[in-house]
C-alpha cells in the first residue's frame, strides 16, 4: 500500500513538471547514457535489467549500512505508485527531451514532497545525474527483490482494480504464506481495466488454480458481493 503522503507528491508533481520545455554519495553507480538504435528492444530490455541490478545492488548496500533498507522500500513503493498514477511524472522519467538537471529538479520536488528519506533523495538525484533515470522502474523492483531475498521472503505482483484495503492485503499476505511457505512481500498496483478482482504473479508465473480459488473470497468482496 502506498503511504498517505503519494496525494502531496502528486501536487508535486504538475508543479515540477509545468516549467519543463516540451522537447550522492555513491560512486558505485551508472555510466553516461548511450544512444540505442530504435529496433534494438530486446538489447535494450537487458542493458535496462543489468543497469536497475547494478544500481539496486548499491542501493541496498548503502540502505544496509544505514539501517534503512525499509524506509527505502516505503518510499520507492510511494513511487511506484506515482509513476503509474501520474503520466506527467512517467514522461518527466522516460522522455529524453529533459536534461539531467531537469530530471534531477522535478524528482527533488516530488521526493521532498513525499517526505522521502536523505538516501532515496540522494540516489534519484544520483541516477538522473548519470542520466540512468529511464531505468528507475525496473531499479524499484531489483530493489525490491534484493530486501525480499534478505528477508528470505517470496516477493509477489498484484494487481487489483483499486487499492487494497490493510485487511486485505494482510488476508493475501496470509493466504501466500500457506501456500508458499514463505512469507511475501507485496508489490502493489492499481489496474481499473481488471473490473473488479485482482492478479497474482510470482516471479514471472501466474498463481496457480488452487491458489486462485482460496483467494476467490477476496475477489468476490471487491467486488463488492
């Protein structure tokens, strides 16, 4: 669940964003950004895994020495968040029509504004001065997988037509941990084309149909029946 304060950094975020043209501490991140041609998707969908698994390693790295590798977590789930909600905030990430330090203002704003802690302000700015900002989803989730497989837990995607309720995920929470065996560290979305209902992944594989049935009830009550 996203913390309460996503609704001022979505304020943040049209406000950083309006003055845009249309058009840290680690060293242990990132390289200038390389041209790729246009038709090289599958070569670019492994440059993005291989830069998010590098710059999450150093993430999770200097979290550790801080003892913050959850607060990192709450603020990049805050995130996550804003980047499917806001396309303002997706464009700000994505397009390159925007400096680096213009990349690095807008993220400020919406960072602060969220409340974010010095580290998570401190490796955005570092990623968008090294222009790795395109990969900042994809940074998320490595991130994420690295403190799932710390804990020793099973990270798992949902997607579900509104938010989850904090019973609920708790209910889901519980139901992965029977059938699993391991406790699971949710990453959540909002998807409204579902219609109700809501989508499980692990790893890259869909629940299975037992699974699916012993969560039916959870369906079912958003639905609203």
């Amino acid at each position: 669940m996203a913390p309460c304060y996503s609704a001022r950094a979505r304020e943040s975020v049209s406000s950083a964003h309006s003055g845009f043209p249309c058009g840290s501490r680690s060293n242990r991140v990132g390289a200038p950004l390389a041209r790729r041609p246009k038709d090289a998707n599958v070569a670019e969908k492994k440059t993005h895994g291989g830069v998010a698994e590098r710059y999450a390693t150093a993430l999770f790295e200097l979290a550790s020495e801080e003892h913050t590798t959850e607060t990192v977590a709450r603020d990049f789930a805050a995130l996550k968040t804003l980047l499917a909600e806001s396309p303002e905030l997706a464009r700000l990430v994505k397009a390159p029509v925007f400096s680096a330090e213009q990349q690095k203002i807008g993220m400020d704003a919406v960072l602060r504004r969220m409340e974010a802690t010095p580290l998570t302000v401190r490796f955005v700015q570092t990623v968008a001065r090294k222009r790795r900002l395109f990969a900042l989803g994809e940074i998320i989730d490595a991130y994420e997988r690295q403190l799932a497989g710390e804990k020793g837990e099973i990270r798992a995607d949902v997607s579900s037509a509104r938010p989850l309720s904090d019973a609920e995920t708790a209910e889901l929470k519980r139901v992965l941990k029977e059938k699993l065996g391991r406790d699971a560290r949710l990453s959540t979305r909002v998807d409204q084309s579902l219609l109700g209902g809501l989508v499980v992944k692990v790893g890259s594989r869909m629940i299975d149909s037992s699974l699916r049935t012993k969560i039916e009830g959870l369906r079912a009550a958003m639905r609203g029946h």
